[in-house]
C-alpha cells in the first residue's frame, strides 16, 4: 500500500529541510520567516527506487576516483581552460571556462540568460561539441531564436526535453564537450521524488550532473530563475554545489545587462561584464564608463562623477541627487544603485557635519545606467551631488570623485587609486577629487606617468568640510 504524501518544510534561501514542521528562523542560514512548505511524494510501493546517482550515472564511465592520491602525483595539464568568444564573459570567468567544471548562470526571468547562452552555444559550436537542452522552448522555437540572433554552429545539438533520463542517452551518443541547461528549474528525474522545480529535484539533478562533468571532462552551463521573493529552488540552494556562480543583472526596460561573478574556484571573485540588449541580442561593451556617461547633463546641479571598481575593472559613473523640500515628518528618502541604509547614513553625515538641513527634505539619489554601485567608494560623489543639489551649484564636468566617508566627515582611503587615476584619464577627465590618504600610493605616479596630464589637478580631500569649499 502506497504511503500517503506528506509534506515538509525548507528554506527557500539555502534549502534547509525539516521534517519537524514550520520554524521561524533557519538553523542553516539564520534567515527570518523563510521556510515554506512543499509536498513529498512517499516512494511507490511497487520497486525499488534507484538512488538518483546510480540512475545518472548508468553507462558512465568511472574515472577510477575513490581513491586518495598525492597531490604532488595529481596531473594538473595547461589545457583545463578554453575561451568562450565572448570577451566579457571570458573576463568575467577569470580567463574562460575550465574543462569539467559547473557554472551557475542565474538572473531574473526575461533578463536575457537563454540569449546569452544560445549565443554562446553559437561560439563555442565552431570549435567544440555543444548539446543545448531546453525546457522551456520547442526545437523549432529555438531555430527562429537562433535565426534572429544569427548564430550557426556545425557541432551545435538542440534538444528539447525536461526529462533527465532522455537528457542523459543523448549524452552517452552525443558525447559533448560542453552541456547548456536551460533551466535547472524545468529538469525532472524520474527516480527523484517531488515535481520539476523543487528543492529535491533540483538539488539532485544537479548533483548528477556535476558528478558526470568530473568524470567525463564535460562542461555545464546550468541556468537557473531567481525571484524577488526568493521563489522555491532558487539557485541559492545550488551556490555551494557548484565551481561558479554568475548572476545576470539589470532592470528589463533598461539596455544594458551586468554579468557579475559571486564564486569563481579557478578565478577572482567580483568581476563584471557589461553587455546591451539589442533587436539582435546581447552587445559586448568593451568600454563601459563612455556608455555609462553617455548624455550626462553639463553643469547641472546635482549631478557628479563617481569612479567605481567592480573586480579589478574601473568604470566611471554618474550619480544624480535630488533634495526637495518636503511636508514636516514626511520626508522620503529613495535610492536606485546606491545602497539605502548607506545613503540614509551619508545625509545624517552631512546633516551633523555640515550643518545641511535635509531632515525636512525629499532625498532622491540614482546611479544612470542601472547599475548597482556596492562598493563605499562612490560615497564622496554621492555627498557632491547632495551638496550641489542643496546649493544649486553645479559640479564642474570635468571633476570626478571617489573616496568613503566616515562617520565623523573624514574622507578615507580606498585600493586602486593608480586602476581609478588610470581610468579618470583615458576618459579626458581633468580634475580629481580623492582621499588624502591615498596620497602616498600614487604620489610616483603622479611624478612620472600623470604629471604630464595631471598638473596640479589631484584634490586631496581629507575632510568633507574641505569639499563645500
């Protein structure tokens, strides 16, 4: 007699289980309110269920692993890294993709992952076998996508299927070099309880997949949904599975995309790749701070230059303020690519330190472009904007600004300031304002290389009070 279906409980944050009903805070990632519950299907009570790894695996060959070796016998060959065609991509990778490896591709739905990916497909089809699979779309929709974006592969296989099972024959006939996955989401082992989508199937599948990627030197692209709400399966449960995790970002009315690596195994960590979505598809944008700075207003107030670094890249952004007057105690404040609470901090700053009345004032603070700044070095322009909102005068054009700021109005170091100077230049900036702190490490190149175009240009602010002069 078949088992009546119960239900369990998980994190839809790291995918913790409990079998012991609703609990308010997870004891895997200490998160609030995030346990849901999802119904498990009791095994049937006809045979046996196969261990979802053995049915995977069937027909694999082992790799002989289970045993420990020394590391100074492990052979590590020059060839475990291959380019992608996608520059930004590749530098995302730290260098292009590594051979048997996982990556996890994630982003909200409709930002543009199974474009990027087909497109991908379409590079690496020239030199390598590529097998596409699709839960989503049919095999004639991914053709008229393929048209669109004019991508043509001679070793390029499409298959549109979400059952594991098909998706594992096709790999033993086939034998690619790399598998595309889109999505994780749509995916379902038969030999796995719960429906497509859920933290069992989902967690499995992939841990399938990464076992037969080692042993076969295959690499997988997975692709997986996020949402807002932090939906259930979301690809946070699969972040510590896999060799890398890249998250597609960026507002869908705006053009431009950002490709950010949050783990990387073989590579650096916070990188980024810009790209823009075009009626073709995706665009690389070699040169990110000329496409940010693209129509910026010439001396209008509120309105400053930030130089940012995202990983080791520097890029030059605006930040716009706006400070109207506002009903006593009714005052907003709102922030789009800068940090909220960060914000909410820098106007107390400028309120105690200053003297600047904006209590009883809408604060409106954006980054043009969609782009989210992370990094606190964007907190010296963001304080010029505020200020030349609240004086009505304008920020030179010429002027760009980086440096945190502290809770007493002191202007502190940031790292890089040679990438940032560098960066300030090639773009035909004249006039630097940054930490006093970071004078030392750039005073040799500001000797040699910048003094030719830099002649007593660099403002060395240590103190916010000295920027309202």
């Amino acid at each position: 007699m078949a088992r009546i279906s119960k239900g369990i409980y998980f994190c839809k944050e790291c995918g913790y289980e409990s079998n012991n009903g609703w609990v308010g805070q997870c004891p895997a990632c200490k998160q609030w309110n995030t346990f849901v519950e999802a119904p498990v299907e009791g095994p049937k009570a006809s045979g046996k269920k196969v261990p979802p790894s053995s049915a995977a695996l069937a027909g694999f060959a082992d790799d002989g692993g289970g045993e420990a070796i020394l590391l100074k016998n492990a052979e590590a060959t020059g060839k475990e890294r291959f380019m992608t065609g996608i520059k930004e991509l590749d530098r995302v990778l730290g260098g292009g993709l590594v051979r048997g490896s996982i990556v996890l591709v994630s982003g909200d739905p409709g930002i543009g992952k199974s474009t990027l990916m087909l497109m991908l497909s379409g590079t690496l089809g020239k030199q390598y076998k590529v097998l596409y699979v699709s839960g989503e779309e049919s095999g004639e929709q991914i053709k008229l996508r393929a048209d669109r974006l004019s991508v043509e592969a001679e070793n390029l296989y499409v298959l549109a299927e979400t059952s594991m099972s098909k998706v594992y024959e096709q790999m033993k006939t086939i034998e690619p070099d790399i598998l595309i996955v889109d999505s994780i989401q749509t995916m379902c082992d038969e030999n796995v309880p719960g429906t497509a989508g859920s933290v069992s199937q989902v967690r499995e599948v992939t841990a399938s997949l990464m076992k037969i990627s080692k042993q076969r030197g295959i690499t997988t692209l997975v692709v997986g949904h996020v949402t807002k709400d932090g939906s259930i399966a979301g690809p946070r449960i699969l972040e510590h599975m896999v060799d890398t995790v890249l998250y597609f970002e960026g507002e869908r009315q705006m053009f431009y995309r950002i490709m950010r690596c949050v783990k990387n195994r073989f590579g650096s960590t916070n990188e980024i790749g810009v790209f823009e979505m075009t009626g073709t598809g995706l665009k690389e944008v070699p040169n990110p701070s000329g496409a940010f700075l693209e129509g910026r207003p010439v001396n209008a107030p509120g309105s400053a230059v930030a130089c940012v670094l995202e990983g080791t890249r520097p890029m030059l952004v605006e930040v716009q303020a706006l400070i109207s007057g506002a009903n006593p105690g009714n005052a907003r404040r709102m922030s789009t690519g800068v940090d909220y609470n960060r914000l909410s901090m820098l106007i107390a700053v400028l309120e105690k330190r200053l003297g600047l009345s904006i209590v009883n004032c809408d604060a409106y603070v954006n980054v043009v472009g969609g782009i989210k700044i992370e990094e606190p070095a964007a907190d010296l322009a963001v304080i010029a904007a505020i200020i030349s909102s609240v004086t009505g005068a304008p920020v030179p054009s010429d002027c760009v600004f980086f440096g945190e700021i502290g809770l007493t109005g002191e202007v502190r170091a940031v790292t890089h300031a040679d990438k940032r100077l560098g960066e300030i230049l090639r773009l035909g900036f004249k006039k630097c304002y940054m930490p006093l702190s970071n004078k030392q490490a750039v005073a040799a190149i500001e000797r040699n290389e910048l003094k030719k175009e830099f002649p007593s240009e660099i403002h060395y602010i240590g103190n916010i009070r000295e920027l309202k002069k």
